[in-house]
C-alpha cells in the first residue's frame, strides 16, 4: 500500500506539510485578541476529546490535515496562556520568533550538549547565557550558566550546586532558608537533592510580604547552636503570588557574613532588569551565587526554557560533571562549555535558538520597551483599583502582578471571612467574563485576588476593559 507520509518526504510534500502547520499557527496567533482567555470547558463536556488522544497511534498513515484538525479541538480545550486578556498565574506569551526558532532548531537537528560537536552553536547558547549573567543580572566576568527546560529545573542545579559546594557528600545537617512566599519548586528542589523536609526554614515576612532578615540571622545562628550546617538562603526577586521583591542587599549581606549560598530565585522578575525600574527594584542580583530566570515567562518565549546563572561556573561542574568510555573521541573546543557536564541532562536541542533569534531579530531595545510597558500597566491597575472602595489594594506592585481582596467591614474575625469568601465570589464573577482570567492566593491568610500583567499581547485597551470589569463587578459585591 502506497504511505502518503512516508520518513522521508520530498521537497514537495515537506513544503505542502510546512504550509499546512504554518497556516494553522498563523491563524492561532492572530485569533488571540478574540479567544475566551479562560478557555476550560466543563470537563464532562471534553470528557470524549480527551479520551481520544488517549488511544494508541494506529498501524497505517494518517494524513496531516486530519490530525490539525484533531489538534485544533485541543488547543481549543486549554487556558489560552498566551491572549491578551489572561491576567492568571504567570501568564507565557510565546513569540512567534521563537517558534520559529524552534522549528528552525529542531529542523536542523544539531548536537549542543558537548562543545566539539558544534562550537558555534553552543557558542551561540553561551553567548545568550553571557548576555544574561552579566548584562542582564551584573554578575561578574566569567560567570556564565545552563538553559533549561523551566524555573524549576534550574533552582533544581542551583541547589544541588550549593549543597556540593557547602556540604560535600554528608547532607543530614544542611539547612536552607526561604519564606513562606517563595516558590514551591525551592521546597521541591531541595528534596530532590537530598534535603529533608525537616531542614528547610520558614522565615518570617515583614508586612510587606519581604524576608525579614533579621529574624533569618536569628534562626541561622539558633540552627548553628544545634549543630546543624546552614548553607543555602534563598531570596525571591519577584514572589508569584505578588511579585514582591525579597531586601536582596540585605540578604547578600546575611549570606557573606555567614558564608551561605545565596540563590535568587528571578524566575518570574529577574528580566525586569532590563528595565531602569527594574534595575533599581532587583539591586542585589549580582551579589548571588545563582540566579534563575524563566525566559518563557518574561522573555515572552513559548513554554519550555528557563536559565540557571552562576558567578562561579566550577561549581556547577563539580557538582554535575559525569563522563563514559563512549566519549573517547570528545576534544574540548577552544573554552567552551559542555553543558552535558553543567546539569542532569545529557542531550539537549540547540536551546538557545530560541532566545538567540528574538534577541537579534528584535533587538533588547524591543524588550526593554515592552517590559517598561507591563510595568506601566501595573501602575495603572493599581491606582485604578486603589480608587474603587469596596476593594482593599495593600501593596504597590514592586514588579507587574497587583493584589487586591474585598474590603472587610472591621478587623474581626468574622467580617475577615465574610470578606474572603466575597473576595472568592468576586473572582468567580470576574472570569465569567470570557475575555479575561484571573487567578487567587492567600496573603497573611487572606484570601486575594491577583492580576500579573506579563503577555506581550497584553495593552491599555485590555488593561482599562479589566480594571471596568473589576469596577462594575465589585459593585456587586
Ligand atoms: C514560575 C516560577 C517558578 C517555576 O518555574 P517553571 O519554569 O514553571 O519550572 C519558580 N519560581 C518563580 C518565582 C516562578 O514564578
């Protein structure tokens, strides 16, 4: 029986099956401003396209505009992460450059995971990793670092690099410091590196949702006294609930005095730099260790790459170095690096394309601009709800995500729950609205309701038409 999709096609056909994604995904982009932001059907409603794509790929060809239609009722199933009115969690806007990228990427297939097997593309990758060491967060010459897959692969190296680092092979005592705000891939990564639960330190907030540094010193010292080996703080530049920025300064000052690994966790923030607010808002970024960073969060690339940098690179190497009798034929390549020897995985894409294609098409200026622009919006989120008195608006977003909650009548505890359960309804109400989402967290207890504006899709118009939504519907309230 003649295949239609054979391995191999000819030029013809790979040109007919390039035209064919390429026009679906040209129409997906420019549909965004129209589709529902929130776009999750009743699961009982999905329950039959779900259970489709679980079968099993059949013996015979299919054809590939089958398939893209198929696919199509899926995407149409999914939070539309990328629309301009999606205000929920952190929101990944995907550049279509960078799609690109990848597809060029992919297409061409190279091996970047050891130097000698394509030096100019992993100089490519280093020359990304470079920008965003040093130019991008001010760590010193000769700092440098790994693309991963997300944020949480790369706190993942950071801790695992710090407890080689600060602990060698006896890991019972180590403790590490963090606050109730940080994120949960900190708790996960250290767990994963071997550190118990019971080692991991809560510390206290100050009001405004910061470390309180002073009681970090407190508990380092008591931990100290008992004979434990504290060796890992780690700081938020941008918490995701609120995007509050940890007294970095501070905190670098705690960690050299005494002698932690001091881990930023810029997954959500640290590309705000950029940015002359954000330079000034992040100061302390370049006395860290390790930094994380989530370029498919506010580099605006597509889902799937994040950034471990470090000021000492050996370090990395020393905690994740590994090699085999298969790799005789390996040379090294004129100072660069082997990723294979920086972090768990082995094989990897050329992953820096698709950062390295959006920064040279478009130019830094183009994300500097569009990064003033989010925090821009934020401002005019915040006093836009600041004024409306049925809401309680506590903090002035330090980065893009402003939070908010119902206004409680008195401070007792009954009109405290009254009021979360308010700000649940409220939220409820927002989304009805297919144009937009929002999602919620709980700060010092209480329930709140969160906007992070960070698509770059994202514009006044949707801004101003989400702050009318918020107005009309906390009258309701
Ligand atoms: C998103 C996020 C992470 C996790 O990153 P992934 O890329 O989702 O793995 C870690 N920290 C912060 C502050 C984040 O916002």
């Amino acid at each position: 029986m003649m295949n239609d999709f054979p391995l191999e096609p000819d030029r013809a056909a790979m040109a007919e099956m390039g035209d064919l994604v390429l026009g679906r995904v040209i129409d997906h982009v420019e549909s965004l401003p129209d589709r529902p932001a929130g776009n999750l059907v009743d699961p009982r409603l999905t329950a039959d396209l779900v259970e489709s794509f679980l079968s099993p790929p059949p013996e015979a060809a299919g054809d590939l505009k089958a398939l893209l239609d198929r696919l199509d009722r899926a995407v149409d199933c999914a939070l539309e992460t990328s629309a301009p009115g999606y205000l929920a969690y952190i929101p990944g806007s995907g550049l279509y450059s960078s799609a690109l990228a990848e597809f060029y990427a992919r297409g061409i297939n190279k091996y970047p995971s050891l130097a000698f097997a394509a030096p100019a593309l992993v100089a490519l990758e280093e020359g990304v990793l470079r920008w965003i060491a040093r130019d991008v967060c001010g760590l010193p010459d000769g700092s440098t670092g790994l693309l991963t897959t997300g944020g949480s692969m790369a706190t993942f190296s950071a801790v695992v690099a710090a407890r080689h680092d600060r602990l060698g092979e006896d890991l019972a005592d180590g403790t590490v410091y963090v606050t109730a705000y940080a994120h949960h891939s900190v708790a996960k990564a250290a767990r994963l590196a071997g550190i118990g639960a019971h080692r991991i330190r809560t510390v206290p907030c100050i009001d405004d949702l910061r470390m309180d540094v002073t009681a970090a010193a407190t508990m380092i010292g008591a931990d100290r006294a008992a004979g434990l080996r504290p060796f890992l703080l780690v700081g938020s530049a941008g918490t995701t609930d609120t995007g509050t920025v940890d007294p970095l300064p501070a905190m670098a000052d705690l960690a050299a005095r005494e002698d932690l690994w001091f881990h930023i966790d810029a997954a959500y923030g640290g590309f705000f730099r950029l940015t002359e607010r954000g330079r000034r808002r992040l100061a302390g970024t370049e006395r860290a260790d390790s930094i994380t960073l989530d370029p498919h969060k506010t580099l605006f690339l597509p889902f799937g790459t994040g950034t471990l940098v470090v000021r000492d690179p050996a370090k990395l190497y020393a905690a994740h170095e590994g090699t085999g009798n298969y790799f005789q034929e390996v040379v090294s390549a004129g100072g660069l690096p082997n990723y294979a020897h920086m972090g768990p995985e082995l094989s990897h894409e050329v992953r820096g394309l698709r950062a390295w294609i959006p920064l040279h098409l478009h130019g830094v200026s183009a994300f500097r601009e569009a990064l003033d622009e989010k925090l821009d919006l934020a401002e005019r989120v915040h006093d836009a709800l600041a004024s409306i008195p049925a809401l309680e608006v506590p903090w002035r977003p330090d980065l893009s995500t402003v939070a908010f909650r119902v206004r409680p009548s008195d401070d007792s505890a009954a009109a405290l729950e009254a009021a979360d359960q308010a700000t649940r309804e409220l939220l409820a109400r927002i989304n009805d609205d297919p144009r937009t989402l929002l999602s919620s967290t709980v700060t010092h207890g209480r329930q709140t309701i969160r906007v992070c504006v960070l698509g770059h899709h994202t514009h006044a118009d949707r801004i101003d038409e989400l702050v009318d939504l918020i107005a009309a519907r906390a009258e309701q309230v």
